[in-house]
C-alpha cells in the first residue's frame, strides 16, 4: 500500500490523528530539602499538552489550556518520580496544582534523596489512590486529536514541436528509462518530457515544503504555499537517525527502541541507497558464525560452484523489516550524492516507512476511514480529472487550436502527499 493513491475534491485535506493516550513530563525542577517528605515540582513550559480540562475548572486556576503547563495531573493521583541521569526513584501522591506547579507527598520515608536544587526530574501519573468516605475526582480530562492538513500543489510542464520539424522526418532508434524501444520520431523528445515530468511527480512528494512566512515564495504575487513533502514531514515530526545510516545491531536497537515508544507497526518497509543497503548487509553477515572465518554456502546442499548471494532482502529485529534499494537515492543526477559512510552533509539515505494502513479521522468526508500511512491524494470530481492531464494545442500534427505553427503537448497535475503517523517514521540522514 505504500504507493496508494486516491481523490480529493478539496485544496485543503485535513485529517485527525490520535494522541498519546499517557504522557510524561521531563526536565522537571523543585527546591525541595534532602530528606523533605514533600516538595513542589514546577512543570516547564514545554511540557506535552495531551490533555484538556474545562477552561472554567478552579483546579488550573480558571485560565486557558495554553497558559496551563500541568494539563492531565490532577490532586489524588499517584505518580513516579525519576531524577534525570540519575538512579533515584520516588513515588508521590498529588496533594495541590497550579497552573505550572504541583505538590506532592512521597510514599518513601525521608522522601527527598537529595537536595532539589539543581537536579531534574521527570514525573509520569501511574494511578491514584483515595481514602473511604471521600468525594471522587476533582476534575476531568480530555485528550485530544492531533490534526494535520496539506495541501496539493500544481505540477505543469510542455513540449513543443514545430510544423516544419514534423515534417523532417529522421527516425532514431533508442531504449528509454523505462523499457521502451525501438524507432522514434520527433516525438522522442516527447516522451521524454513525460518520463521526466512524472519523475517530478513523485519528487515533489518527496522534496517539496511548504513556503515559510516571510519567504521569498511566499512574497509572490500570487504567492505561493508549497507543500509537505514526505522528507519534511518525517523530519518535522518523525524519527530521524543522524549517523548516516545503521551499521551495526547496536545502531539497529536504537531504531527498535524508538520504535517501541511510537506505534509499533509489526512491519517496516526499508528504502535505502546503495551504500546503506552493503552496510546493512555488512553486519547482517557478521551475525553468522561463519561471517569473519570464511562464506558460508547456506543450506540445501548448495556448493561453491552455485553463485553466492551476499546480500539481505529481509530480517527479524523486535520487527519484520524489509529491504529494498531506492533508485532515486542512487540516481546521481538527483539524491545521489551519498557516500560509503553515508555521512555526506544533507544528503538522505533512506527512509523507515510502516507497513498496513491506519484509522484516522478524514475532516472533508466527516467519518473515520482507512488510509495508507503513506499515499498520494490529487484533485478529483466528476468533471475534471487533475492526476495526470495532458493535452495538444497549436496547428500542427492534429492539433487545431490556435494559429501556432507548432504543437504543444501540456501537463498538469495537482496532488500533494500525506504521511499519516509521521512519529513511526524513519529518516536516515547525516
């Protein structure tokens, strides 16, 4: 399902993706004594905002969400402690809030380890706990939906031809990038254009972002508003592996790791160039007993004589993942410009992308649906087709549309890509 595509009939497309369902805050600070059996922890302002609580709820004060850094603790919840880069654990019980404090009282006799000052902390509610006869909780939470929208963009290209060079036949024989041979005439050319226009099809997808405030696209008359290409979208809100690209299981259980924090997804599909793909191949090798001592030939009786296969088209870490090498990240002409050690600035080596579809809710047909997590939305109705038009204007070859001593073949399409669950992505880059 990774190359899906479907219509749209909106220029804006808007979906709603689930949140987290608990959340934890880090970079927690308090001025609380050694051995204080309670103390107040300040939230910082970065902390997530999962949650929302009734603006009008005395517990944050009566203020808005925005100005709230606490959103989801609540007094009578029991949380864990944990001091940062730090072996310390301790569990409280929530006894106040504010809007960017909360106090609590540990469990542990002679609570605080050490003094507060200095140190951070990162809290996680776990439960709660209430004595008899007491009323219920105070208050109330909602998590809400993480919503994302893109917008199609218009591709156009064209190629023109004209009538007295239709008329100068000289017949070439050729093979083009996508299999085709034989004789061609001056509409060689034309074919090329196309080829070449669908490969920015697919590299807008990829390329393309959206035009920041105060751009010089965006300055334009009209202005322009770009899109969220898949490159974009992975490195705004995915994962991204800075170090050029795994070589060794120890990389490997980092990206299982992550993964485990994120959706989960059983299997993974991974787009990589060439060098990615042999290092790879590398330590997927070195795993085998007879990796550094000499080749193994396998089973089934196979001999030295069979041709050796040194590569890896699949394997299990935690996960299925299957491996696949991209020509557009090999193609030197355009992402091609990667080394052995992947560590060239800039460049991308590949991508981490799930397996199956996931459920979001679509906001322009109003009901939850099912979707790719990685697919191609262009503008659709009855009447007009935009995911790939193509037409003739001018004089010559058929056309007769205007005076134009020439034919001109046009292109056009308007499409944008969506990347649902962009959190259980993966950038390999430098």
């Amino acid at each position: 399902m990774v190359g899906a595509e479907m219509p749209c009939a909106s220029d804006l497309i808007k979906w709603a993706e689930q949140g987290r369902l608990h959340v934890k805050y880090t970079a927690c600070t308090t001025t609380a004594a050694l051995n204080a059996d309670t103390a107040t922890f300040t939230i910082p302002a970065t902390a997530p905002t999962q949650y929302q609580t009734p603006a009008s709820n005395p517990l944050f004060g009566g203020g808005p969400l925005a100005t709230n850094n606490v959103n989801g603790i609540r007094i009578g919840q029991t949380v864990l402690c944990q001091q940062e880069n730090a072996a310390n654990v301790l569990h409280a019980i929530v006894t106040g809030v504010g809007t960017a404090t909360i106090d609590v009282s540990f469990y542990e006799a002679n609570g605080m380890p050490v003094a507060g000052s200095g140190t951070t902390w990162t809290i996680w509610i776990y439960g709660s706990e209430f004595t008899k006869g007491t009323s219920g909780m105070s208050a109330s939470v909602q998590s809400f939906d993480i919503f994302k929208d893109n917008s199609p963009i218009i591709l156009k290209d064209k190629f023109t031809v004209t009538g007295s060079d239709m008329t100068q036949i000289g017949w070439v024989e050729v093979t083009t990038e996508n299999g085709a041979s034989g004789y061609l005439w001056y509409m060689k050319a034309e074919h090329e254009t196309r080829l070449r226009f669908e490969d920015y099809l697919e590299a807008s997808m990829l390329e393309a972002v959206p035009a920041e405030t105060n751009s010089g696209a965006a300055a334009l008359t009209p202005s322009l508003k770009g899109t969220k290409g898949v490159f974009f979208e992975v490195a705004q809100n995915g994962n991204v592996f800075s170090g050029g690209f795994p070589t060794s299981l120890v990389d490997f259980d980092s990206i299982v790791q992550r993964l485990d924090k994120q959706g989960a997804i059983e299997e993974n599909a991974l787009f990589v160039n060439r060098a990615a793909s042999f290092a790879m191949d590398d330590f997927l090798a070195a795993q085998n007993s007879y990796g550094t001592g000499g080749t193994s030939y396998g089973l089934f009786q196979n001999s030295e004589q069979m041709a050796l296969n040194l590569g890896f088209r699949g394997f299990r870490r935690g996960y299925d993942f299957y491996k696949t090498d991209w020509k557009y990240l090999n193609d030197p002409t355009m992402r091609g410009q990667g080394t052995a050690s992947g560590t060239v600035g800039g460049a991308i080596n590949g991508m981490l992308v799930p397996a199956g579809t996931t459920n979001v809710y679509d906001q322009v047909m109003g009901q939850n649906a099912k979707r790719p997590f990685l697919h191609v939305r262009y503008r659709q109705t009855e009447s007009e087709d935009r995911k790939f038009k193509t037409w003739a204007t001018g004089s010559a070859g058929g056309a007769a549309t205007s005076d134009l001593d020439a034919m001109e073949v046009h292109y056009l399409s308007e499409r944008c890509v969506c990347t649902l669950g962009s959190n259980n992505f993966f950038l390999f880059r430098a």
